[in-house]
C-alpha cells in the first residue's frame, strides 16, 4: 500500500464533479487521491464565504485517507 496523494488547488471555477468522488472523497480513476476544498465542484452562493465548506471536506477527506491506509 502506498501513501495517498493529497491534491490541493487553487481557486477557480471549475472542480471535480461529486460523480468522480466516493463518499470518502476519494477519485473514483485514481486510488489513494483525496480531493477537498476549492478542488470540488459546489454550487456556493454564499459571496466567497468558503471557508466553512473547505475545512469540513478537508476533515472528511484526512479522514478518509487514514481510514483508506488503515485498510
Ligand atoms: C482575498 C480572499 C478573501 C477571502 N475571504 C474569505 C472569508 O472571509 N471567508 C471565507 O469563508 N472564505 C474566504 N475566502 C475563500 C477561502 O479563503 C477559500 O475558499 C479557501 O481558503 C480555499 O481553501 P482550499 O484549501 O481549497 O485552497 P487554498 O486555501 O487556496 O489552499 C491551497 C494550498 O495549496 C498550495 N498549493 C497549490 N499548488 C500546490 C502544489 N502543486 N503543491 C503543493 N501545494 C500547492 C497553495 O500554496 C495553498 O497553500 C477568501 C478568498 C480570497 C482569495
């Protein structure tokens, strides 16, 4: 088992689609890479208040990851 990737981007308005992802945020294609933050596609009305969104799929997808390397 390798160490999983952790992708973290910019901003920008494009992202991976929720379709590509497990509920783990894993990518579906690539085992082992773990997407959170401004790397998603999200519908945020909320005027670039992100932050909140960021840190819990952020949580989710460390947490994920250890889950994943536990086995
Ligand atoms: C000016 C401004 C003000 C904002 N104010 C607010 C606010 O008041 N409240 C709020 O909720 N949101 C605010 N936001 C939005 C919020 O800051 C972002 O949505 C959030 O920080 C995005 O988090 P992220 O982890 O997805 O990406 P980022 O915070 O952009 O983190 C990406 C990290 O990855 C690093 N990185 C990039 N490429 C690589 C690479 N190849 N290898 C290694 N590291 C790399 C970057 O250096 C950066 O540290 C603001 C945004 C801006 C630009």
């Amino acid at each position: 088992m390798t160490a999983p990737d952790v992708l973290v981007l910019g901003s920008g308005g494009a992202g991976l689609a929720a379709a590509l992802l497990d509920a783990g945020l894993m990518l579906a294609a690539r085992p082992g890479v773990f997407c959170a933050g401004e790397m998603l596609s999200w519908d945020a009305p909320t005027g670039g208040y992100l932050l909140t969104a960021c840190l819990a799929t952020g949580r989710r997808a460390g947490l994920s990851a250890a889950e994943w390397l536990a086995g």
